[in-house]
C-alpha cells in the first residue's frame, strides 16, 4: 500500500487564535480513507497535531492511483 503527501499541496493557515488549519493531498493505490489520513503532520519545524474535519477522494484518470485531499484542524507542539 505506497502512500505519499505530494509536498506541494501541503497548505497551512492560522487564525487569531492560533488554531493551524493544514490542507494536504495524499496519493495512494488504495481507493479507501482507512489508514491514509495523518492527524499529525510536521512541516516547517512545527508538528501539527489534530482532527481530520474534511476528506474526499478522486481517482487520478488513466492510472490505478487515489488523490484524497485532506483537512487537518490543529494547535501546533
């Protein structure tokens, strides 16, 4: 089961508060969301740390492979 965030996907925004909303993009051959979502992500020096609160999936045409775009709600650790 290869898996992968493709790295220029990775989104991070914050609000006043300081909540981290992290957008991502996984690829996989897997046409499931069981075990392909992180809820803890590290990028920039920072590990975001959360709840998923969106995910969809896509099949990416001509090939046996998934995109599932993720939203990661989160404070930082």
């Amino acid at each position: 089961m290869p898996r992968f965030i493709e790295c220029t996907s990775l989104s991070i925004q914050y609000d006043v508060l300081g909540v981290a909303t992290v957008s991502y993009t996984v690829v996989t051959d897997t046409p499931d969301f069981a075990g392909q979502l992180y809820n803890q992500i590290t990028a920039g020096g920072q590990t975001f740390t959360g709840y998923i609160t969106n995910a969809s999936i896509n099949s990416i045409p001509q090939t046996n492979w998934y995109e599932i775009n993720a939203t990661l709600v989160s404070t930082t650790n």
